[in-house]
C-alpha cells in the first residue's frame, strides 16, 4: 500500500495542477522532501499525511491504492457524470440527424429565425450616437427590455379571445 503513495501524490498534484514547489508550500515541506516522496524514496510523517490528505481531500483509497483500486474508486462519480450528460449527448445526437435532413441554407435560415426569436426575449445594450454602450451609474451597460415587453399583452389577449369564440361558434355564425 504505501509503495503507491508517491506515485498517488503525483497524480494528485499533477490533477490539481500544482508544481511541487506549490504543494511543499501547502504542506510546509521543503520541495525535495516532495521530491522523495513521489520518487518513493522517502515517506511521509502522520502529520505530514493528515495534510496531503487536506490539500487533495483525498480518501485513503486515493491515497494508497493501486492504480486498479483508483480507477475503480472513480466508478461511481464517472456513472455520475454520464448520467448528468446524458441527455446532452441526446441532444446532440438530435442536432446531427436534424442536420442530415436539411441543407446548409436550410440550416441558415432556422438559426436566423432562432435568433430573431431570441431578440425577441431578451433585452439589448443601449448605445449612445457613436455605437459606444450606455452605462449606469453602477458602470454596468444599460439594457433596452426585450421586444415583448412592449406588446400590448391585454389587446393581444382579448384578440385571442375573440378568435377563439370564433373558431368555437363558427357554425352558429
């Protein structure tokens, strides 16, 4: 078990992206010690392990297993990740078979509507007479609402009443 530690702390440095010059300040060593260390030349102290532990918050497994015992230690927070993904990688899925039935122009044409709704929604920088945004007293950029906040939502709801008696009463009209 304790052969892997040296190799388990460079994996783990190498992880966090640390030098280790960064963990032997983190831990209070000098470098070398972490040298040695990772070389399996030299082991560390009960302290000096509590903080490995620490820095990495490693489990015991990360610590000294084998390489076998890491990856299998993995198992559950990779099905984790694959769940959280999976409905992405559906959608992508999705997106590619909507792309083999429509041509590029096609394609050009959907994505403007796409964006011409999402103007729709959200709101706009406002800008000042040389294209420069307008900012507010908290220095952040003034937004103009989205466009449907300028409907006339109670006329737009009352028309759509209107239709819908209509269409229900088409036959008696």
């Amino acid at each position: 078990m304790i052969e892997n530690f040296g190799r388990n702390i460079a994996r783990l440095r190498k992880q966090y992206d640390m030098s280790q010059e960064d963990l032997a300040n983190k831990i209070g060593v000098k470098k070398q010690s972490i040298s040695n260390i990772e070389r399996g030349v030299r082991y560390p102290t009960f302290e000096t392990l509590e903080k490995f532990a620490k820095v990495f918050n490693a489990t015991p497994v990360e610590l000294f297993g084998s390489p076998k015992e890491v990856a299998l230690n993995d198992v559950p927070v990779i099905l984790d990740r694959i769940d959280a993904y999976d409905e992405r990688i559906r959608t992508i899925f999705q997106i590619g078979t909507l792309m083999d039935h429509y041509s590029a122009s096609d394609l050009d044409k959907i994505a403007y509507q796409v964006d011409h709704v999402m103007n729709f929604f959200t709101p706009h920088p406002l800008y000042d007479d040389d294209a420069m945004p307008i900012l507010d007293d908290d220095n952040k950029v003034r937004m103009f609402p989205g466009k449907i906040t300028r409907l006339p939502l109670d006329k737009l709801d009352d028309i759509v009443k209107k239709i819908d008696y209509v269409l229900k009463n088409e036959d008696k009209l």
